[in-house]
DNA sequence: GGGTGATTGTAGCCATGGCTACGGATTAAA
DNA sequence: TTTAATCCGTAGCCATGGCTACAATCACCC
C-alpha cells in the first residue's frame, strides 16, 4: 500500500507471491498440528505434493523470517508471529472458499481455485466477498 | 485435468504460475501492437515495471514455445499460436475484471487483484463469474 | 545390542525471473 | 559523416522452488 510499487498491477501479482509460500505453510502447519499434535517436516511434504527436501528448505527461510522454530529431527513449531499470520491467511482463505461456494462453484473447484485466488485478494475486494457471501447466505 | 496433479489444490496453484508468465506477456503484446502499431522489448519492459534484460529473457522462451517471432533489434511479433493464447488470456481478464466491477470493487484495485486472480480461475468458475455479471448488470 | 524403516539433513543439479554492468546496433540529429 | 540517444544483447550475479542421490539420525522391535 505505501510504495508506489503495488499501484503498477503486475507488481502487486509479484509480491502477492513472494508472500505466498509463508502464508500457506504456517496455515498449514496450524492446520496439522491442530489435526495431528505435531507438524512434521513429511507431512508438509505430503500436503504440498513436494519432496522432503523442497519443504526443508522452506521450512529454513520461514525460521529466518521468525515464523517457525525447529530442533535437529524435531518437528516444526510456529512461533507467535507464525500463528498470527497463519490465523489472518486462514481467516481470508475461509471467506474466498465460501465466497465460491456461494457463488455456486462445486465444492471441488472451489477448494482448488481457492488456494491461488486467496493471495490476490486486497482487503477491498475481500470485503466485497464476505458482503456477498453474507447475503446470499441470509435466504 | 488430465492428469491428477491438478487435483491437488497446491500443485493446480504452481500450474497455474508456470502458465501466468506467457498469458501476461502475449496479452501484452497483442495490446502493445493494437495501441502502437508494434511491441519494442522496452514496452514490455515499461509495461511490466521489469529491466529490459528480464524481457529479452522471457521473450526468448516465448519464441521457444512458438508463441513469439523475433528477429535481432526488431520488433516483437505474435504468431498464430500467440494470437489465439492472447485472444483467450484477454477473454478470461476481461470476464474477472468486469465481474468484480460487477461486484462493487472499485475500477484501480479491480484492475490490480485481476492481474493476479484471473491465473487461479477454473472454467467453472468463470461460467459463475460470467452469469453473475450479467444479472446484475441487467438492471 | 543390532537391525530395519521412516524421517531428516546435505550436496548438488535445474528452471525461472529478478538484477547490474557493459558493449554492440540502430536511428536520428547536427 | 560523425555524434548521441535509444534500444538490445550478453555475461554473470542472486533468490526461489523444484528435483535426485546419498548420508545420518531416530524409533522401535527382536
Ligand atoms: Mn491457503
Ligand atoms: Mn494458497
Ligand atoms: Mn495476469
Ligand atoms: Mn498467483
């Protein structure tokens, strides 16, 4: 919103997916640990159809960004800032999804669609969603 | 659809991402040519907010998919197979943007989040997009 | 304690899309 | 015809996210 980089529309496509591996890997290890107990380094590799190592390696930068701590052969942990954004990416997650489904798009698609839709969309259009999704759901 | 990869909400995402580079670029292109008469490599370059070696690179996979012809200095130029992605990538932009116009999001932030969404959006879905549009523009 | 399977780490490869730096080509003016 | 600006190409760097191959660790059973 600050910089005059995000007015310039493929800019703003661009950071949406620099952002985009952080978001879904923390809402997808408080989804396993709250499924699970714990959240290990292979079940993120089963959940993102990605090898071990692809997630490690993730997994790594997500520790230097302050969003998961780890141990040697531990499992993986968020810390507070991991769970508040984890908390955020599945709360507009959960409006995207039932926005579609609203719309009537089969649940199927709509679970697919959903995951690339969510990191494009601004607060504005995210409220446009739920507004809809309000209504539609009032009959 | 074919394959079961698409299944798979995450790996439908990354198939979507590997597609979004060349959709963009001859969209582009087929606008530059329409408002300008050609498309230099600076125009995309400016267009995209990128260097112009980022373009020249891209170009050149785009040529390697038969998308593109370009001949050393000169002007870019969509083939056959180029025109036809363009026309479709251009159809289904102008069906999400319209729609979230439709929908009450204002004309610069519906421009920007189109950018990014019209990537992520099945068939399916933009059947819905499409009727929703068009009920609530009979009024 | 040893063996085995699952899990994790590490080395090293590739493609993509960013960038700077620099040099060659084209074009138009002087 | 030289000069200057613009445009384009090429070399080489980085980050990210894929992968295979192999080594180390862990957990558990015998
Ligand atoms: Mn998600
Ligand atoms: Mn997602
Ligand atoms: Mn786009
Ligand atoms: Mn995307």
């Amino acid at each position: 919103m600050s910089s005059p980089n995000v007015s310039v529309p493929h800019r703003r496509t661009r950071s949406d997916h620099a952002s985009e591996t952080a978001e879904d890997y923390v809402e997808a290890i408080a989804e396993i640990v709250e499924e699970r107990g714990t959240c290990r380094v292979v079940d993120l590799a089963t959940r993102f159809a990605v090898t071990h190592v692809t997630v490690s390696r993730i997994v790594a930068r997500l520790v230097s960004l302050g969003l998961v701590e780890t141990e040697p052969y531990q499992p993986v942990r968020l810390t507070e800032a991991g769970r508040k954004l984890a908390k955020r990416s599945k709360h507009r997650h959960d409006i995207v999804y039932k926005f579609l489904l609203a719309l009537g798009v089969p649940a199927k698609t709509a679970a697919i669609d959903t995951e690339g839709i969510e990191h494009h969309v601004s607060p504005e259009t995210l409220k446009r969603f739920e507004d809809f999704t309000a209504r539609a759901t009032a009959d």
